[in-house]
C-alpha cells in the first residue's frame, strides 16, 4: 500500500511516518503537488550473532570469579 504525504505533513508527522514505514507502507512525499522522495521500510538485518567458540572453550571452571592470592598481591602492594 502507498500513501501520499505532502513535504510540511511528514516534518510534522515524521515520527508516525517512520513508523508506518516500518510495518510495510510505503510514503511518497511530495512537494508542490510532485513526488520527490519515498519512505520505505529498511530491511532487516540477519539473525542474531552466535559465538564462534574461537579459542575452543566449552564450558567455564565453577572457580573462574574466584580470587587469586597472586593477583590480589599485586593490587595491594604486597
């Protein structure tokens, strides 16, 4: 479906246009009467990133939050 918007309606109406064009419609602006440009839809990226498991891990030790005497030494000057 196409509807047809004059340039001063969809400055003030732009929001609902964008919208409208996100479920589908397609929008025509015109002005003076003479079609200049055309609102539509931007298509969808793809589906949502998956982890490659790039350096092989399958799981996380139950210990991996747990502190370590070496490290902690370091940040209190011991």
């Amino acid at each position: 479906m196409s509807s047809t918007v004059s340039l001063y309606d969809a400055k003030t109406k732009l929001s609902s246009l964008v919208d409208r064009a996100a479920h589908g419609e397609e929008i025509v602006i015109t002005k003076n009467g003479v079609p200049r440009a055309q609102l539509v839809a931007f298509p969808l990226q793809g589906a949502a990133r998956v982890p490659a498991k790039a350096l092989g891990l399958s799981y996380i030790a139950e210990d991996f939050d747990a502190p370590d005497p070496a490290i902690e030494a370091l940040f209190s000057g011991g």
